[in-house]
C-alpha cells in the first residue's frame, strides 16, 4: 500500500505538488489523470524518491520512503519514465538484463539461470524477443518503449510507475501491452501507478483514478469519476461527452470539437423512387436510432433506404444483400440505414407536418399479411418473414439519446392505435394485432437547437410523432389494401 499525506513537494522554486492526501491499494491499476502541467510526472518523482519532499509522508509497506536505502527500494519499485532515454550502446537483451541488477548477488553480480529465464519471459510477453540480438539505437519509438517495459518488468517489482507507458505505441501493441500489464498485476499482485493521458485507455484499465489539477488532487475515486462530464470539461477546459463501450461495461468519453458546424441543418431532403426502392438522401447526417437490418443501434446517417424483396425472399443473410444493392448503387454503407419490405414500394406513405415550429416527417410501409398479436403466447412464429411496416420518422429537433428512445414508443403507440382502429387481426388467434412479426422503426434527428429530453406523448414532439405516424400509418395500410383487393 502507498499512504501519501498531506503532501507538498517539487522544485527549488516551485512548490508544484499541493498538500496530496492519497492512499493506493496493493494490488489496484491506479491511473493518474490530468493536464499538461498538472503535477503528475512531479508527483510520481516525489512518491518514487527522485524529488525530496517539501511537507508531509509517504508509506510504503507500511515503511516510511526515506528509511528505504537506494538498493531496497529497486528491489520494490521499478519506473517507466518519460524522460528521453539514453541511447544505451548496448543490446536489447543486456538492457533487459539490468532489470535484475538490484536482484543479483555479491561484487561482480553474477547472473544466474533464474536471470536469465525471466529476462527471456518479459521480453517474449513485451514482444522484443526477436530484437534480443540487435542494438537497442536501432529501434524505432515504440520498439524502445517496449524494451524499457521488459526492462521495468525484469525488475520484478512490487509497485510498478508508468509515465504514458503507451506514448510510441500502436493500437495493437498499446492494447497488448496494458493486457499484459493486467495480466502480471493480477499474477503478482502487482501495484501499478500509470501516467495517462488517454481517458479511455483508464477507462479500459484502471481500477482507480485520481485527477490531479494545478498540483492538487481534486478527486480520487472509482471509475464513475470518468463520468462527471463537467468536472473534467473544467478541468481540461474542452467540450467532453461520456458514454458506454459498446462492448463492456466501462465509460468511454469523446471530445466535442468547438468548431462543430451547426449551420444548413434541417429536414431538406431528395428522394429517388423505383419498383426496387425508397432512397431518401439529407445534406447532412441525422442522429439515428432503429433496429433497421443495416444501421441498428445510435448512429448518424443521412441516406435512408427501404428495399422491395418479393415475398419468398430467402433471408439468410439480408444485411449482406443490402450492403451489395447499396453498392450496386454507389451509396455508402457506413452512412445508411436500410430497411426490406415485399410491400408495392408505390403505396408508400409520406406525411409532412409541422407542430409548434418543429417539422416532423413520417414516411411508411405497411404490409400487414403477418400481423400478430405480441400479447398472445400461443403466436410465436419461427424465422424472418417479410410482410412487415416499416416506419420512418425524420424531426426536425435536437433530441437526447433519451428522447431517440421516447421517440421510438411514441411511433409504436401511434402504430399500435392504427392496428386497433383499422380492426387487423392475427389470423391465428383473431383478436386484434398489435404490429406484424418484422417491423422495422427509425427516428432521425437533425439536432437542430437546444436539446430535448422528452419526446413521449406528454410533449409536442411525442404528439407529433405520434399524430403524424398514426395517419401516416392509416393511409399506408389502405393503399395496401387496395392493391390486394385489386389484385384478387
Ligand atoms: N525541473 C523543473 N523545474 C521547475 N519546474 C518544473 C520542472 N519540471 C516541471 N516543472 C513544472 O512543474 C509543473 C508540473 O509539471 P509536471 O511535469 O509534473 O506535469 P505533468 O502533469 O506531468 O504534465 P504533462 O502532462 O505535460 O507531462 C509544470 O508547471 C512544469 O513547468
């Protein structure tokens, strides 16, 4: 354990580091976060003994710092530092080698079988091995940066500094080495204290955080700490937004650049329609949300595509066969959501109206052959079968990711009235139906304006949404069922 208190420290003339009260469990990845400037370089010096302290203690091991003498504390501490590194004429292998040096015994430090294995370890898990035989001058950045972690490792160490350990380092190499790093402090019960300035690299690694600003530690804590977009938008004095990894539960933060363009946003809109699609293209990409087969999830887009498949489409693999049409059309896939319907793409339905000041676009397809009631249990059908209501709803607000999902149950409510009102049943069970088996919902934002946290049917935009969709819907339905009366 590191018990800091009430420490001060720094330079000859500068006091940098202020009155820092810090306890670092045994065995944590704890991230030392902050601006250029700071303190945390200094403070790492301080707590490593490279600076002398000015105020206050620090234990290690329950051992006061000073009472260390040099070789007992390299037997525990080993520093990754920023500093330009010496170009050492020497071999990658003999400046692993000198990680052991405070392990090795007698005057002429022999180096033993045991040296030898870990030195070879460290330098197959840090990825150097192959450079064993050449000069450490010959390597790039990233190369050396992963030699001197070989090195810090070698050392065996029971607390291990890093300052940015990941600055020369690719996205592979950066990810290999934090794992690595993760992996020996679980082994070891290693104590790891790492320089970052990388946000989301604390984020994915760290166990605790401290911020420190203008020498002082204005917080120390778990990882929600990344979370509070104000304080750390104070304290580096940018625009910061956090969200989820998509993939595991750690907060990831963006940065929001001053010069975002808000100008030319709106509902401006062209649209080309064919036999084979609706192909709707904005000047400007739309905050998204929908479970279309290309596109699910939050995302931006400006080209909105619903395709026509003939009723016994095989849908093995739809999101695959949109991608090829998209190409084939020279849209691009990263910027578009698609949909599929075996609805005539001509009884489309668009509706466009405009509620206190905010317009609001609806376009619909509504086939309703597969029609279920979602609350009855003995309608479960297997399998993808197209017959389905697309629904595409285009707003001319700004709305949070909360208001998206609002957004998303005022279009089922609407949706679900209209199935009431227009009497459709599921032929299995023949009460009403509440939406068909595969429908597909989108809302798209232009962002325009102040955000807006609610879209449900007690505000205007839920409303809208609402009154919009259900006529929308109503009007698709009977064009459709027009077609199939005519064609009987
Ligand atoms: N040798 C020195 N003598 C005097 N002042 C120094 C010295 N080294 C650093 N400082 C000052 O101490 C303050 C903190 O520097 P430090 O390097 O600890 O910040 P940092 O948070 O690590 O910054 P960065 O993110 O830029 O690496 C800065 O104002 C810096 O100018």
């Amino acid at each position: 354990m590191i018990d800091i208190k009430q420490l001060s420290g720094g330079y000859e003339k500068t006091s940098v580091i202020k009155d820092v009260t810090l306890t670092i469990e045994t065995g944590h990845f704890f991230a030392l976060i902050g601006p250029n400037g700071s303190g945390k370089t200094t403070l790492v010096k301080l707590i490593t003994g490279v600076l002398p302290i000015k105020k206050g203690t620090i234990t290690i091991f329950e051992k006061s710092l000073h009472s260390y003498s040099a070789l007992e504390r390299a037997r525990i501490i080993a520093v990754l530092s920023q500093e330009p590194q010496v170009e050492f004429d020497f071999h990658v292998e003999e400046i692993v080698m000198l990680g052991r040096y405070p392990h090795q015994k007698g005057l002429l430090k022999h180096i033993s079988k045991k040296d030898r294995q870990i030195v070879d370890e460290v330098m197959k898990q840090t990825d150097v091995f192959q450079f064993r035989k050449q000069p450490f001058k010959s390597l790039s950045g990233g190369e050396k940066q992963r030699v001197l972690l070989a090195k810090a490792l070698a050392q065996e160490p029971k607390i291990l500094f890093l300052d940015e350990p990941t600055n020369h380092l690719d996205i592979k190499h950066t990810v290999r080495m934090l794992d690595h790093l993760k992996e020996y402090q679980r082994k070891h019960h290693l104590t790891i204290v790492a320089i970052l300035h990388d946000l989301n690299t604390a984020a994915l690694f760290a166990d605790k955080i401290g911020l420190l600003n203008g020498g002082k530690l204005i917080e120390t804590g778990e990882l929600s700490l990344l979370q509070n977009e104000n304080q750390l938008s104070d304290v580096y004095e940018v625009g910061i937004k956090t969200n989820f990894h998509p993939v595991i539960p750690k907060p990831q933060i963006t940065v929001i650049p001053n010069q975002v363009k808000k100008e030319n946003l709106g509902l401006e809109y062209e649209l080309k329609q064919t036999d084979q699609s609706i192909h709707l293209t904005f000047n400007h990409p739309l905050r998204t949300i929908s479970n279309g087969v290309l596109g699910e999830g939050l995302q931006w887009a400006k080209n909105f595509c619903n395709f026509h498949v003939k009723k016994e489409y095989n849908c093995s693999n739809p999101k695959e066969d949109i991608i090829s049409w998209l190409r084939q059309a020279e849209i691009s896939e990263y910027d578009t959501i698609g949909m599929m319907t075996a609805v005539n793409l001509k009884d489309m339905s668009i509706l466009k109206e405009t509620y206190e000041d905010v317009q609001i676009i609806a376009v619909i397809t509504a086939g309703v052959g597969n029609a279920i009631d979602i609350t009855d249990p003995s309608t479960v059908k297997q399998g993808y079968q197209i017959g389905t209501v697309n629904i595409m709803v285009f707003i001319d607000a700004h709305l949070t990711d909360g208001a998206l999902v609002n957004a998303v149950q005022s279009v089922t409510e609407a949706k679900t009235k209209a199935f009431n009102d227009l009497q459709i049943k599921d032929a299995a069970t023949c009460t009403i139906a509440t939406g068909t088996s595969t429908d597909s919902t989108l809302i798209a934002a232009t962002q325009k304006g102040d955000p807006t946290p609610y879209a449900g049917s007690g505000t205007v935009i839920g409303k809208g949404i609402g009154m919009s969709v259900y006529k929308a819907m109503i009007k698709a339905v009977q064009n459709y069922e027009k077609r199939r009366v005519q064609q009987l």
